[in-house]
C-alpha cells in the first residue's frame, strides 16, 4: 500500500472525510467559561490514574455483595484495565498522530491542561473508562447501566471540549477499553479459579 493509498485510507477513517477535525472545533469553540469545571471533573473521573481507587472499590464490593459476578470483577477489571492500556500505548507511540493543539492551536478556543502523553490516538481516558463501564456492567440494574453509559459519553465530551483529543480518538478509546474486558473474560475466570483454589488451601 503506497502512500497516497495510506492517506486516502486515514482521511476516511480516522478523519471521516472532514468531520473528525470539524466535530473537534465545533464541541471545542462550543464550550463557555462556566463548564470548564465540569469538564476538568469528568476528565479527572475518567483518567486512569484511578485504577487502583477502583480497583479497591470492586474489591469491597465483592465483600459485601457476595454475588459471582462482584466476585468476578477485581480480576476482569485489573486483568481487562492492563491489556487495553498496553495496547493502548503502543497504538499510540506506533500510529504516533499528533493532537488537536499540535495541529489547530489557533484555530481552538480552548487548549487546557498538560496531556498525558505526545500522542492523541486512542484517548488513554477512554480507554480506561471504558474499561470500567464493561466491569460494572453486569453489576447493576438497566438505570445503572444508563447512568454508566451517560458518565462514559460526558467523560468522552470533556476531553474534546478541553482540546487534548479528536472525537474519533476517544470513539476507538471506547472500543479498545470495551473490548478488551470482554476479550479477556476467560482469562479473569481463570485467575479467579486459580485464586480460589490458592485460597482453599491455606
């Protein structure tokens, strides 16, 4: 495949013909001064940095719960959380495409906060939330799960509303975090039996 063949390929599917780069702008110059907070928040709620929180979380809900699916969670969440995010990171140092403020600065209202690493593709926040929502999934009733869902979509928004990525950074983050949990269920189940038989003989 010739260059101009890898360029027509990236114009279609990571720019969508146009309208990666034109959503960026529009939800970017859309946001005020008044939900920059709010934005900061979500992107705080959904950086990975708060694995090990979550982690220690679903591990104090298995206590309680007691249920197989809280006891399966700690290991698909650590062992799904891992894998997204070493693929992640080599998407991102492989593909190595630059972030919005490397390309449009001038063109942004807002370009807030240091970014995590050089690179925007995927969006490690998405990732990582993600992640999180295919975890707590089976834990919870369909509102739950809505209310998952709507956290995920205002976790995405913030980090194109504060410049560090495209929307199609964060839409593969989505998919990469998902199906990673989901790729990685018998290997938690595994770990879990191989925890619980260690358990059994102490």
């Amino acid at each position: 495949m010739g260059a101009g063949d890898m360029g027509l390929l990236r114009h279609w599917v990571y720019d969508w013909g146009g309208l990666n780069t034109q959503l960026m702008l529009w939800i970017n110059r859309s946001m005020s001064t008044d939900w920059i907070g709010l934005a900061r928040a979500l992107s705080a709620i959904g950086s990975y940095w708060g694995a090990p929180v979550m982690g220690l979380l679903l591990l104090a809900w298995q206590a309680v719960k007691r249920s197989e699916p809280a006891a399966l969670a700690p290991f698909r969440f650590g062992i799904g959380v891992l894998v997204a995010m070493l693929l992640a990171w080599t998407a991102k140092v492989g593909l190595a495409l630059s972030r919005p403020s490397d390309l449009y600065a001038n063109d942004m209202a807002w370009v807030l906060g240091e970014p995590d690493s050089l690179y925007a593709f995927p969006s490690g926040h998405a990732v990582y939330t993600a992640a999180v929502v295919a975890c707590l999934w089976p834990l919870g009733s369909w509102p739950f799960r809505l209310l998952l869902l709507a956290l995920a979509a205002a976790v995405g928004w913030s980090r194109v509303a504060l410049g560090a990525h495209f929307p199609a950074d964060v839409v593969a983050g989505f998919l990469l975090g998902g199906a990673c949990v989901v790729a990685t269920y018998g290997w938690a189940v595994s770990l879990k039996r191989a925890a619980d038989e260690w358990r059994a003989t102490r």
